[in-house]
C-alpha cells in the first residue's frame, strides 16, 4: 500500500509568494523596466476611468471657443477645429488605443500560440505548412499586411483588431514552435511520452507553462506595434472613425493646421510616442528578467 501525501495550501502559497517577490526585485533592479511598467500603468488608468477624469466630453463643441490655444481659460490643452477640449480627446482616445492594442495582441497569442505549439512537437507536414503560410505572410511588411487587411474588411474597431491580430501572428507562431522544439528534447517531456503521458497533457501541463516568459515578452512588445498600427491605420481612415477620438484620428484631422496650430498634431503625437516607449521598455526588462543568461 502507497502512502500520498497532500500539498499544502499555505506552504504552496508561500512558495508562490516568495517567488513572486523575488521576480519583483529582479524586476525593480531595472529602471527602464520600471519606468515602463509605471507608465503603462497611467495609460490603463487613464484609459479605464477616463469618464472621471475628462473635465468634458470628448464631442461636445463650444464654437466660441474654436481653436483656442492651451493653457485657456477652461482647456488646459486648447480645443480643436470645432471648439472640442483636446485634453479630453487624449484622455477618451487612450481607449480605442490601449484596446487594440491589448485586443489584437490578445487575439494573435491565443490563436498563433496553439499552432506553433503543436507544430514545434509534431513537426512532420503539419510543421511545413505551418511554416511556409508564415513566411508567406512574413514576405510582407506588417504595416503593409494591416493596411491591406483593413482596407479589405473595412473601417471599424473590430476590423483594426483583426486586421493588426492577423498581422502579428507570426511572432507568436514562431516563437512558441522555437520553444516547442527546444523543450520536447527535455529529459522531463521525454519522461512523459515514455510513460505514456497524452500528447494533451505533455502540450498544456508540460510545455506550455515553460514557454509562459518568452510568450509574454513577446506579447509586451507586440502591444506597441499595435499601438502604433493602429494609429497609422486611423489617420489613413481606415481605423477609429469620427466622433469617436482616437490619437491617430486626432493626428489626421491635426494635419491641416500643422503650420498654425502645431499642438493639435504635437499632444496626441507625444502620447503615441510615449505609450509605445513605455511598453517597449516594460518589453526589455521582462526580456531581460526571463533571460537564463542574465541571471
């Protein structure tokens, strides 16, 4: 007779939380990753309670107020051509941007990860095709690949997400299929196929939770290749639409008054720039911290 003995919660949750404290110190002895979390964390605040924090609506017009410079009476940041509050576009203009770029980053992991999970552990013809629709849509740049998606579905938020998703599935496919294959020559995989372990099992019990670290550096620098397609694609028209405020659609609209009123195009160029600054330097350090080099 075999004698199991239970895990125990509270020593487990131990475990867990010591090892939670010590990836956040490895995490805190970076700067550039910390002031990326820092400020990704103020765009998902300013993105999540921007009804608090707008001081107007994002469409309500005051046509004695048009054009009027920052620092006014009332607006901090000026108004727009139709006596708009810039400041609360920026804020209202954080969602539509954090949300694609969340969204089709979301979508490219969940379906790009299965495939290049199961090719990098089967290979065979499975693999080869894998991997030549990949260099196919790899032969192209991913701008090139959004706008062309896009302008076949058509202008709208889900369209942007499944257009900039399709286009930034091959990261995820190619790493996870990288991992896939370095792992399954582990002496712990070829223990569970020897035994007998179902393929299932091997794939999301033993393979997937050890590839979790670069998947998820690879999802926080895919993020602002999506910011940025996302506002390429609204200021060409084909991304957030009017009324709706979005920086990239604010930057479109700004161009015609660059010359006169250059801080219509200069406060939603600053917020995309520093949106995607502050997820790529997260990215780096969470790069930097999953490397078993740098340890």
């Amino acid at each position: 007779m075999s004698l199991t003995i239970a895990p125990d919660p509270a020593a487990m949750l131990e475990a867990a939380g010591q090892s939670g404290r010590h990836w956040l110190r490895r995490l805190v002895e970076r700067p550039p990753a910390v002031i990326g979390l820092a400020g990704v964390i103020v765009v998902v605040v300013v993105a999540v309670f921007a009804p608090l924090l707008a001081p107007y609506s994002p469409v309500a017009s005051s046509f004695q107020a048009v054009l009027a410079r920052p620092f006014t009476a009332g607006h901090l940041l000026g108004t727009d051509e139709l006596g708009r509050d810039v400041l609360s576009r920026m804020i209202y203009g954080a969602q539509p941007t954090l949300e694609v770029g969340v969204l089709a980053t979301g979508l490219a992991l969940v379906v790009g990860v299965p495939i290049g999970l199961v090719s990098g552990y089967y290979r065979g013809a499975a693999d080869m095709l894998a991997m030549r629709i990949t260099d196919v849509v790899l032969a192209f740049p991913f701008l090139l690949v959004a706008i062309g998606l896009a302008a076949i579905f058509g202008p709208s938020l889900r369209n942007v997400v499944l257009a900039l998703g399709i286009a930034s599935l091959p990261g995820f496919v190619r790493i996870a299929r990288a991992e896939a294959m370095a792992l399954r020559e582990q002496d712990f995989v070829q223990a569970a196929i020897v035994t007998g372990v179902r393929d299932r099992v091997i794939l999301f019990r033993h393979l997937l939770p050890n590839m979790a670290g670069p998947i998820l550096v690879q999802a926080t620098l895919t993020i602002p290749g999506a910011i940025l397609g996302s506002a390429l694609l609204s200021y060409l028209g084909l991304g957030v639409q009017p009324p709706t405020a979005s920086w990239g659609n604010m930057l479109a609209t700004a161009q015609e008054y660059l010359f006169n009123d250059p801080w219509l195009a200069v406060f939603p160029g600053v917020a995309i720039f520093l949106a995607t600054l502050c997820f790529n330097l997260l990215g780096d350090g969470l790069r930097d911290l999953f490397d078993p080099a740098m340890r």
